[in-house]
C-alpha cells in the first residue's frame, strides 16, 4: 500500500476533527478525498504531510510511520495546501529550483528537473515572471510543480482547483490525470465532476468520521437492492394506484404531475405502469429510470441528522 490511514483519531480541545477513520490508498491509484466543510479533510492530510501530529492511530507512506519517521515521509509526498503558499516576489523558475534545493538537488539535476515541470504544468511561458504577477490558475500549476520537483511517489493535494475559473479547472484535472498515471494521488475536492472525471476511489467522511469508502461506479449505483423510475402523466393520479404495482416500495410527489416510483432493482414496473394509463385514460408523458448522481449520493452520507 501507498498510503494506510490506521484508526486516526485528532483532538482539538472538546472537538474531534478527525474521529478513528481507516483507510489506504494503492499504489497508482487516484482517491477522491471528500466531505463537507468541517469534516476533517485538511486535517487527515496535515497529518500525512507531517504538519500536525496524531492524537491517535497514525498515517504510514509507503511503510513509513508519519510520528516514527517524518522525514522519510516528506522526501516520499508532493504536497499541495489549499491555500497554495508561494513567495510571491521570486520568478517562476528561480522558486522551482529553490524548492528543488530543499529536496537536495543541485547543478544539472536540479536544472534537468525543474525544466521537466515547467513543461509538465504548462509554465514554459511564464517561468520568468515573478509568482506576484500569475493569475490563480497559473499560481495552482506553480504549486503543482514544486509538489512534483522531486518526483515523490505519493501526491496529496488540498481543494486543487478552488477558486478557478472553469477552463483552468479544466487544465488543472487534465494534469492530475496525467501524474496519476505513475504516482498515488489523494486529493480533496467538492466539485463531484472532478471525481467522476479523475478518481478511481472515493473516500467520504463527515464530522471526523468515515461515511464511504468505495469505487466510484459501486458509490453511484447507490443502494443496489432498490431503483426509482420517474413516472410522468398528463394529469394528476392517485398515488395509491402506484402504490399497489407488485414491487413497489414508496411513491412520492417529484414534481407536477411526476412521481417518484421506489422499487425492488428487479421489479419491472412498466407494464403494470401502462395498464393504469390505459384504465385511467390517462396519456403517459414520460417513464424513465433515475440515476444516482454522486451529488445526491454525497449528500444523503452527509445530511445532518
């Protein structure tokens, strides 16, 4: 394993930000790191970044243990903040290879590398400008770079395209693809096109504890013993005449004239659907499957109970 978060707990004062979560991250694997505002998303990842410390449980990268061996850690993790940190009075180029430096690069390697990011992250234009003068989404391909300079194995990046305008949203998923293609990738986000787009897993946690964890296709389909179908008819109809189709287990109001069928997944409803419109003589509009969006399913794991 990549990464393996083992019963983390963290305390601030009365609060637990973070409330025994496990989970791990393969190796090549992109995990989709979610939950609400507050859920203790930034937290986990201060902890794999050796920024904060555990209360309890621990973090290991690649078999290294973030208490017992940090700086193992951070030679092994890329790491990106949400507020993307940068000195704004250095040139593009000039910051890449101080931040090479740190790793211990020097002379050709250093220049070899950071050339190799500049062209990665697009900055071949703007790498001799000062950070200060970059738009938002050329400062998040800066802080990219310097979380790639020293090609580390695992990259874990926080809320990566907030604040961006939708094509450099655009941009910034296409180049995290590309670095999943060879490195373990957690990355928190709330724009749920981003994890349809981009993961392969999804991790979901809500007021410090985890709610999911789960492919992104399993975490869609939702729950797999049940299906709804949109039922559509030209005027109203009483809804116990839906009630009583053989396999039906709810029926609510979605809007108009439209209903909300709940059903056993094996059920077929149609036919017994068609024969009410004929009895009733009553035109059916429309009859279709609803499909779970990974909107709906995030906020029914996090509703507030």
């Amino acid at each position: 394993m990549s990464v393996e978060v083992k019963h983390l707990t963290k305390v601030f004062g009365a609060q637990r930000a973070v409330d025994d979560i496990s989970f791990t991250v393969e190796q090549g694997q992109i995990l989709g790191f979610l939950g609400p505002n507050g859920a203790g998303k930034s937290t986990t990842m201060k902890i794999a970044t050796c920024y904060l410390p555990p209360t309890a449980g621990t973090i290991l990268v690649n078999g290294h243990d973030v208490v017992q061996d940090p700086i193992a850690v951070r030679r092994l993790v890329g790491y990106l903040p949400e507020h993307n940190p940068l000195y704004l009075d250095m040139y593009v180029h000039e910051y890449l290879l101080f931040t090479a430096s740190v790793y211990g690069l020097k002379g050709r390697q250093a220049q070899s590398r950071v050339q190799e990011m500049v062209e990665l992250c697009g900055l071949t234009l703007e790498q001799g400008k000062k950070i200060g003068a970059l738009s938002k989404g050329y400062r998040q391909r800066v802080g990219l770079a310097q979380a790639l300079v020293h090609d580390p194995p695992v990259l874990i990046l926080d809320e990566p395209t907030t604040g961006l305008d939708p094509n450099q949203i655009v941009e910034i998923r296409s180049l995290i693809r590309r670095v999943g293609e060879n490195k373990t990738v957690l990355f928190s986000t709330h724009i749920m096109q981003e994890v349809a787009a981009i993961c392969d897993r999804v991790v979901i946690i809500n007021h410090g504890k985890l709610v999911a964890d789960s492919d992104v296709k399993s975490l869609q389909a939702g729950n797999r013993n049940e299906k709804v179908t949109l039922v559509e008819f030209e005027q109203p109809i009483a809804a116990e005449a839906l009630q009583q189709i053989p396999g039906v287990l709810e029926v609510s109001i979605a809007q108009g004239n439209t209903y909300r069928v709940t059903s056993h997944r094996d059920a077929d409803i149609r036919s017994s659907v068609f024969r009410i419109a004929a009895e009733q003589h009553l035109p059916l509009v429309g009859l279709r499957q609803e499909e779970n969006s990974l909107e709906k399913v995030f906020q029914e794991l996090t509703k507030e109970s």
